[in-house]
C-alpha cells in the first residue's frame, strides 16, 4: 500500500498539561498546515485509546507517526497514567510502521532495548527521539522546526540524508539531544546506531 506523505500526531500527557495548555501536538499540526499539509491530531487518555489511535494510523496510511506522551526508560504514561512499556508499545506499533517513520517525543525512550524489539518486529524505515529529557518548551520549538525544515525542502518524500542533515542542525541549534535510528540488513542488531554528532 502507498504511504501518503503527512503526519499522524498522536498526544497523550500529564494532567496538570493539558490544564496548561501544553499541548505540543496542536502546535505541530499549525505549522503542518502552513505547508499545506494535512495532519491528523488526536489526544488520548487511556491505554485503550492509544492502541485504537494507533490502529487508526495504521489505517490512515499517513506515512509519519508522531507520538507526544511522557516517558522514561521503561515505557511512556497516558494522562490517565497507564504505563505503556517499550515491549508493549514494540507490540502495539508493529503492524502499522512498514515503510514509515516514527518520530517519539517521549523522555529517555529511545535506548537499544526499545530499538532492538521494535526494529525486530517491524519493517519502520526510521526512529527520531530524544536519549535524555527534553522539556515542554524545547519540544514545542524543536519538532515544528524539524517538520518545517523537512517540508521546505520536499512535501513528498523524506530522505534519509536531508532528514538527518536537518536534524543535526536543529540539535546544534536548540542543544538538544535527539537520536536518529534507521533499519538496517547489515547491521546484526537490525539498525543503524548513533548516526547524529554529539
């Protein structure tokens, strides 16, 4: 099935967030649409409501997974604050990523653990998200910039090279610690590793 080039943003935070307005998916989709795009923005609270939105991406056939939650090492927290771990998320994701990219706005998700059962049970062309907290503020600037520099460029398609590229200039701009992860045959755990400078 052909992937449509646009963003599904699925949000899911803390309640004393949405009491002040942090919602950082709504600030996405603004600038999505400055570039004619037309995303898809849904907030959940509760694990059911995540795995049914992700299924509902699945559907879409949008071509980038953009997840807004808390997290930490172990998983991600949905308002109601059921915990999703990383193995159950691997799960939760793996029908729906073939041929996409997910984009994980998520605190200290992204580690080789969660990489490993996600790259092994899915066929995602790549995984974007930070290694160590990033605040509200941080995350609020850095991804609009990131989708605004990506589709500057193409509206259609993301290269691996221009994504890449564009992503080491916005880290060195907001210092910032993203990592950059992407599915590899050569590799024998899977992906590539640490494709980013320090």
């Amino acid at each position: 099935m052909a992937t449509v080039p646009d963003v599904f943003i699925i949000e899911t935070l803390a309640p004393d967030d949405e009491g002040n307005g942090r919602f950082e998916g709504s600030v996405i989709s603004s600038v999505l649409r400055l570039h004619e795009k037309k995303p898809i923005y849904r907030y959940v609270r509760t694990r059911d409501q995540f795995v049914e939105t992700v299924t509902e991406f699945g559907k879409s056939g949008y071509r980038y997974l953009h997840i807004s939650a808390h997290g930490n090492k172990h998983g991600l927290f949905t308002t109601n604050q059921d915990e999703i771990s990383y193995t159950d998320l691997a799960k939760i994701l793996a029908p729906h990523l073939k041929k996409r990219r997910l984009f994980l706005s998520a605190c200290s998700m992204v580690h080789e653990k969660f990489l490993s059962a996600l790259f092994s049970t899915t066929k995602c062309i790549s995984i974007v998200g930070p290694r160590k907290t990033i605040y509200f503020s941080d995350a609020a600037v850095t991804w609009p910039a990131i989708y605004h520099l990506m589709f500057s460029e193409n509206t259609e398609r993301m290269t691996r090279a221009h994504l890449k590229e564009q992503l080491a200039h916005v880290c060195a701009l907001f210092k910032i610690d993203l990592a950059y992860y992407s599915k590899s045959k050569n590799k024998k755990r899977g992906y590539t590793h640490n494709l980013l400078p320090d």
